[in-house]
C-alpha cells in the first residue's frame, strides 16, 4: 500500500540518566505533564501532521509500552491502511540481534518501510517534549531537493557539545556536521528528526551496515558518510518549545515549563491536541481544607493538604496537613499526613511517604544540589527526613547518581 511518507520511532532507550524511574519502563513510556506520556507527543505530531503509518521501534523493558500505545487509537493510529506497529528486534530465517545503534534499528526493519512503498520517512525519537508540523518540514526537504534535512535549532554555546553540531551556508545548507564537538563551531543543534527521501536512506543503511567498524548511528556514521559522499543536506530550523527529558532534571523542567504558558509548552492549545490513553477514575478531589495554587491536579487525586507550583499525575493522595511545592508526583503516590515534599519526583505506583516526613528542600546553590527522587514502591515511614539531592531505590536504599 503505497504511502508518500512514513515515520519511525525509536523508542528502544533505556534511559539509563532517568534512573530509578525507567529501571521497569523504556524511557517514551514515562509519565510527563500530569495525564501523559512522553511517546503521546511524536505520536500526537504525527497524526496532526498527515502521517498515518509510524513503526515504533522498541527493545528496552518493551511491554508497558505496548500495552499503552495498543491498537493507536487514542491518537487516530488504528486505520486499516496504515496505523502504528510495535517493531521489536526479531529472529530471520538468517539469524537476528538487538538493535545495535539508531541506524541498525532502521535497517532491521527496512522490510516493513519497503511494504509501503514510501518517497520519503521521517525519523524521529521517543524522548523529546515537543509540538511539530512534519508537513512544514517535510516541504522544506522538496523544495531543497535533499537527501536528509535535519531539524535543527539555536542552543546556548555552552551546552553545544552535547548536541550534533552543523554548520549551514547561505540557503541553510548543511556544509559540515560533528557528533558532540568538545570545541563545537555552531551552536546550530540537530533536534534528532530527520527527513529522508527512502530510497537514498536505504542504499546508506545497507552500505552502513556492511561496514564492519560502524558503530551503525545516524549522528555518528550515516549522516557524516552522507555528507561526505556530496549528498544535498538541508537544515529545517525550528524556534518552538522543545526538550529533550533524557534526564531527572531536564524532565522536571519540561513539567514545570507545563505550568507556565511563558515557556511556550502550551497544551490547551486545541488547534494541536497531544492526544492520550484516558484513564478511568473519578475527577479529583479537593478537601475543605485543601489549598492548590499553580499546579495540575489530575482524575483520581485526593487532596487534603497543600499543593503549589506542582504536578499531580492520577490517583495521588496528598494527607491533612501535608504540603507539596515544586514537585512531580506520579501515577499512585501518596502523601501522607503532615509530610513534606519540596524539589523532588515521586515515583508513582507503591511509592508512599510517611506521616511528618520531610523530603527534599529548596535549593541551596551549594554545588551538588539536586532533585530528591523516590522510585516506585519506595515506602517511607513516618517522620523519615530526606535530604536534597538523594535517589531512593524501590526498596528505601540511596542510589548515586
């Protein structure tokens, strides 16, 4: 069934740097913004975007991703002419392995893209925070006549060398790229979305597979042998909110950017819904005594206590008398009565903290300061203090970072 274009996700990341929080779960498959999961926003753009068939490629801890994305028909995903697949590593009639890097992810799977016959395929990752038009860029790669355009956009000097780094003549073509510079030229930043015409792609990722010291990447290896090979390489720049949350800190920033229309992460805006798996509970509930400023609250929640500047995820219970600012609180978790919760994600299922107990605190600027992170199960017992900056496996035992 012939399709222009197509998309495919990666969604195979341990996300090892969000710790306690994906030892059970792959990284797309994380609570974010009170009533989402970070996979809901490639899938939301793409639906929104015209992209009705997306392969998501997964492999680490796989099955409550599986289980939330389904048949895809919370995002429109469940036509009969396209829909979205869960693409795990399998075994051929030649052997099979893991997915190897971004690259190898693709080619393994190059059979499914040829079924549709497609012009072009977007790449994209399943751990970015973000609100995009494919459509916008995908004419962008048409009118430069490119092989790949990379979404690129503007980073402060100082974080550059995490980052692709490209540098762009003129018409914004790309004249040189570097897979986190330690001296970055540019501060111009590839977002990891790529637009490809298909039959380009394929003739590189079969060449890059054949290639026995490839580390079988896209930022490292394609793209670069692309580029070298005289490819036309097109920059689409992008200047909306986006965030990569691979980290504790930089998810509770993009759930904190939630909460402020200012930081341009507005997900009220119904002319580009992020769509959801909806949960079923009640709505929330608010106490006689309960005092709630700045914050999401979501179905399900009871609150007694105090809740600012935070986000609430489904059937969290905050106690009497308990206070919880700046803080994330996943599905499940409980608050029990005269606790407090500053700075700090709260893991969700099983994870509860005793009667008057202090967890985390404001920021000190003292050097290592940190968010105070509790994994799922995690039980505190009453009056427990936790300082700023510690990680709580499931079983109560500190975790360095």
């Amino acid at each position: 069934m012939k399709k222009e274009c197509i998309a495919m996700l990666l969604a195979g990341g341990q996300g090892s740097r969000l710790y306690v929080l994906t030892s059970d779960v792959a990284k797309p498959a994380v609570p974010f913004g009170g009533k989402y999961r970070i996979i809901d926003f490639p899938l939301s753009n793409c639906i929104n975007s015209g992209i009705d068939t997306v392969g998501v490629l997964t492999q680490y801890r796989p099955l409550e991703l599986n289980s939330y994305i389904g048949s895809g028909q919370p995002w429109d995903l469940d036509g009969s002419d396209g829909g979205v697949h869960i693409l795990p590593p399998y075994q051929g009639a030649k052997g099979g392995t893991w997915y190897k890097g971004t690259a190898n992810a693709i080619y393994q799977n190059i059979g499914f893209i040829d079924l549709y016959e497609p012009e072009y395929v977007v790449i994209l990752s399943g751990d970015h925070i973000y609100k995009m038009d494919y459509s916008d860029m995908l004419e962008r790669h048409k009118a430069a006549g490119a092989a790949c355009t990379i979404s690129v956009m503007e980073v402060p000097w100082a974080e550059a060398s995490r980052f692709g780094i490209m540098a762009v003549d003129g018409d914004d073509m790309i004249t040189e790229f570097a897979e986190k510079p330690k001296e970055p030229k540019s501060n111009l930043a590839s977002m990891g979305i790529y637009v490809f015409s298909w039959q380009a792609l394929r003739k590189y990722l079969t060449e890059d597979e054949a290639d026995p010291n490839s580390e079988n990447d896209f930022g490292k290896n394609v793209i670069p042998t692309m580029l070298n090979s005289g490819e036309r390489m097109a920059a689409y720049r992008f200047d909306g909110y986006w965030k990569d949350v691979g980290t504790l800190d930089s998810l509770w920033d993009a759930n904190m950017d939630m909460l402020s229309p200012a930081s341009g992460l507005d997900l009220t805006d119904e002319s580009w819904p992020i769509y959801a798996r909806s949960v079923n509970a009640p709505p929330a509930f608010l106490g006689a005594e309960a005092k709630v400023t700045h914050s999401a609250v979501n179905r399900g929640s009871d609150v007694e206590g105090t809740v600012e500047n935070s986000v609430l995820f489904t059937n969290v219970t905050v106690g009497r008398g308990a206070k919880v600012s700046y803080s994330v609180l996943l599905p499940g978790t409980v608050v029990e009565e005269g606790a407090t919760v500053e700075y700090a994600i709260l893991g969700g299922s099983g994870c509860r903290v005793g009667k008057g107990c202090q967890v985390g605190g404001t920021p000190t600027g003292k050097p290592g300061w940190g968010l105070t992170i509790l994994a799922p199960g995690c039980e505190l017992p009453d009056k427990k203090e936790i300082r700023p900056g510690v990680m709580l496996g499931s079983n109560g035992e500190e975790v360095s970072r």
